[in-house]
C-alpha cells in the first residue's frame, strides 16, 4: 500500500519523497521520549509541493505532519503519516523590511538573527534552542525564552501568514484580510453567546490549546494568531510575515545570588517593579561551578535580570535596582557590553544543557510539567505546593526558568526504565495540573502540548472552551489528518 502511494505521489511532480527504513526511523523520533514511525517523508520545495502532499493526503484519509529542527519536547513533529521537513529547501529568507521580515518555515532562527543583525533590528524570541529551531516550529509552538518577559511570546510579533489547509486549498491571514476558512472561523467565534476570554489563564504567556483569545486585542482582529501555538494541527504555514525592532543601544545584565528559591521568588515583585525584559532563575542542578562560590549548603538560587534602554537613564534605573536588591540579594556581576552580556547567557544555556543531561543511570529528568506558568504574584505560593509535592515521593528536581513570567521549567529526577515511572509522572501531573487549574494558569507557557500534554487540555479550559477548541479544529481540518494527536484528542 505504501509503494503505490508514493509511486502516485510521484507521478505528480514530487520527487523528493522517500519511505525506506533509514528515513522513516530517522524521523520517527525528536526530542521527547516519543517514537512514531511515519509512512513516508517530504522535503517540500515550495508550497505548490505542500499543496500536492495535502492534496493526495486529503483523498487518501493520510495525516500530514509538519517538522523543523525537531526540538519539541513533547512529539509534535512525530505521526504515522507524511512529514514534511522544511529544513532542506524551504528555508529562506524572502524579504526583510523596516519592520518586518518575510520566512519560510525552515529558516534556522540563528541564521535569521545574523542577518537582521546587519541591519540593526531583531527578534527578541530567544529559546533556548535558537542555534537550532526553526521560525517554523517557534510558530508551531508559539515560543519565548528569556526575553519574553520584555517583549512577548512570538505571537506578539506575527503579522500574517501564508498557508495550505488539509485539502489542498491556499490561505492566508493578516488584519486586513484573510481567507473563507478563516471568516467562517470569525463568523463561529462571535456566534458563541460568552466571554471566551473568561477561560483564558491570567498569566502573560500561554501554548496551550488554540490561541483564540490572542484573536481579538486591543480593538483590533488578529486572525493570523489563531495559527500561532496550533502545532500544525490547523493547516501547514508556508511563509510568515513578522515584526522586527530595532536592537536596543544599551543593555544592562546583573547577576545576583539568593540564599535559597524561595528567597528568590519572594523578591520577583521587587525586581518587577524595576520593569526588567529578562528575568531568569536558576535553581537547583542548573548552576554551574563558578556561581556556587560561598554556598556551603548547595541551596543558593541565581537571578538573570537585564535591561534595556536607548539612552544614560537606563543607569540611573539599574543603580536604583541594584540598591534596592543588594539588600536581597548578593550582586554577582554588573555587565553592560555586549561581549560580556553574551558570555553570560551563553554559560546559562551550557548550564540549561547540563541540568536537562542531569542524571544518572536511568534516572533522568522527567517533563509533562516542566513549562507550567502562574501569575508571578503567586510564585511563590505555587513553589512550596511543588516542592511538597516531591518531597510526598522523596524525588531530587532539576528547576530554572522564567521568573518574571511565573513560568518554572520544574523536571522531577525519575527512574525512566521503572514500570511505576510513567504512573508516577501521571500522578504528579494530575495533582500539578489540577492546582494550576485552580489559580487561572497555564500547563505550557512555551513548549507546547504535542501528543503528552493535549489529554490535559479539557483540565485547563474545562468542557466548554474544549468543545469549541474541536469546532475550530473541525473548521479548518474536517478530516482531522493535520497532525492527529495535537491539540485534540
């Protein structure tokens, strides 16, 4: 059955399709603990090619699965259906303006940094993977990092899109005009007779279910946004029109050291009144060496907060934090060139890779709530909830992240080869998920839902808001082959 489907897929113009073993079970696998074969994988060459693979997918009843750098956490880019890698061809550039650029889905994040760099401008979403992912699957996942704090998740900065939906049909999107699929998606959300945004967290970041609330804003529609965080599960993004800003001339970063997490977290209100566009934590297991000096008991947190600004005054800002804080806090370091700010964060993202590495034998760092996100008012509250809980199952934790947003990338140490592992990881996460829940937050804040988190879904938004989550699907997938798995079930 798989020969004549490629051998037809063939025929009309595709050539770069391969189904031998080899391919097949290098893309059955990313960055999760996930493994799914897939019947075949593409390497499209523009979008009429992503328009034929949908096309013939759509006739067949064959899921289409999208995939960048294959960074996700949690199996978004994994299916038993068609992958289409945008790596290899569709990976360029189109256009940069003055305050927007023009990509398709595979371009490199870091390659797409430096050339803006040579005008002056950026994007300030930087995951931790930006060597790395693509703008497709920051898209896809709706992603953030560190200077999410100042500037917002991606979703802030999309334009518009270009697309191809489930059966073939070209899309588009942007606040001045957008195609039928996406007026009779309008059509349904302004029929719904509540305040859809009631469901919503109150939290300054979110990637699960679908980003309805992000769709109307500041008396403006967005219906471009509704793609942003889907995972591809509502129609594959051939090119993308986003905002780009001018790189701040002044940067300021400051390290400090608190005697434990909880001092830390008590002092995020402080720090955030001092309007600060980073502010990082680091934790347990994700300290290197040369921070630790001084910590006799192993207990002591580091703090990233930078700042940015155009002019003198943002030193006068960052004395008044650093003498408000001095007395929270020990300042490590004060760094206001760009040399030493990048030395900086690059030794935070080795310390990133060392925590997630963190282990020993088959006891590893396990997800399913390592991107939960509350208001940061109520960090704290929600820190000791956390650490009681492990403490009930006596398991070590590897913990940092994105204090400022209330977004803490906990990861219980686990045995993985354990027959108990997977209902304890279940166990933990019903608890965790129930309590963010309760207090209006968000079970991802940047990494997404993917195949292990989307049966939480209805805990977050309750019944209702899942219900319409499957009419949007149904609206732009009526045969639910985009991505099967994401976003719903």
């Amino acid at each position: 059955m798989t020969d004549r489907y490629i051998s037809e897929l063939r025929k009309t113009g595709l050539s770069d399709i391969f189904d031998d073993d080899w391919t097949r079970i290098i893309y059955s696998v990313d960055a999760s603990h996930c493994t799914i074969k897939p019947l075949a994988v593409n390497f499209p060459s523009d979008e009429y090619d992503v328009q034929k693979i949908c096309s013939y997918a759509y006739t067949h009843g064959i899921s289409v699965t999208c995939r960048g750098a294959g960074t996700g956490l949690l199996g978004q880019s994994l299916s038993n259906g068609i992958i289409l890698d945008f790596t290899q061809k569709m990976n360029r550039i189109l256009e940069i303006g003055e305050d927007y650029v023009i990509v398709q889905p595979g371009v490199v994040k870091a390659i797409l940094d430096k050339e803006l760099a040579k005008r002056g401008k950026f994007i300030p979403t930087d995951p931790a993977s930006s060597n790395y992912c693509t703008v497709g699957g920051m898209l896809s996942n709706n992603s953030s990092g560190p200077h999410g704090l100042g500037y917002g998740s991606i979703i802030t900065h999309v334009q518009g899109v270009k697309l191809v939906y489930s059966n073939g049909m070209m899309g588009f999107a942007d606040q001045k005009k957008y195609d039928e699929k996406v007026s009779k998606m309008l059509k349904f959300i302004l029929s719904i007779d509540t305040d859809i945004k009631k469901y919503y967290p109150n939290v300054s970041k979110n990637s699960s279910g679908y980003r309805l609330d992000a769709i109307f804003e500041n008396n403006r529609i967005n219906p471009q946004k509704i793609f942003v965080a889907s995972e591809g599960s509502l129609g594959i993004i051939t090119s993308s029109r986003i905002s780009i800003l001018d790189i701040p001339e002044k940067k300021s970063l400051v390290i400090l050291k608190f005697e434990n997490i909880l001092n830390a977290l008590l002092a995020v209100p402080t720090i955030l009144g001092h309007k600060p566009v980073a502010m990082e934590l680091l934790d347990r297991g994700a300290i290197l060496e040369g921070w630790k000096d001084g910590d006799s008991n192993g207990n002591s947190t580091i703090m990233f907060v930078e700042f940015h600004g155009n002019d003198n005054s943002l030193y006068d800002q960052l004395n008044k934090f650093e003498d408000k804080l001095q007395k929270k806090a020990k300042i490590l370091e004060s760094s206001h060139d760009q040399n030493s700010i990048d030395r900086a964060w690059n030794e935070r993202k080795n310390s990133l890779n060392n925590a997630i590495k963190k282990g020993i034998g088959s006891r590893k760092p396990g997800g399913i709530i390592e991107d939960t996100v509350v208001h940061p008012d109520i960090l704290y509250n929600y820190v000791i909830f956390l650490l009681k809980i492990l403490d009930t199952y006596k398991l070590d934790y590897v913990v940092y992240g994105h204090a400022g947003n209330g977004n803490l990338h906990l990861r219980p140490i686990i045995d993985i080869n354990s027959e108990y592992s997977k209902s304890l990881m279940s166990s933990i996460a019903f608890k965790v998920f129930s309590y963010i829940g309760k207090v209006h937050g968000s079970i991802s804040g940047e990494h997404g839902d993917g195949l292990l988190r989307t049966k939480y879904i209805p805990m977050m938004y309750g019944s209702t808001m899942y219900d319409i989550f499957k009419q949007i699907k149904l609206i732009f997938d009526d045969k639910k082959i985009m991505n099967p798995g994401k976003k719903i079930i």
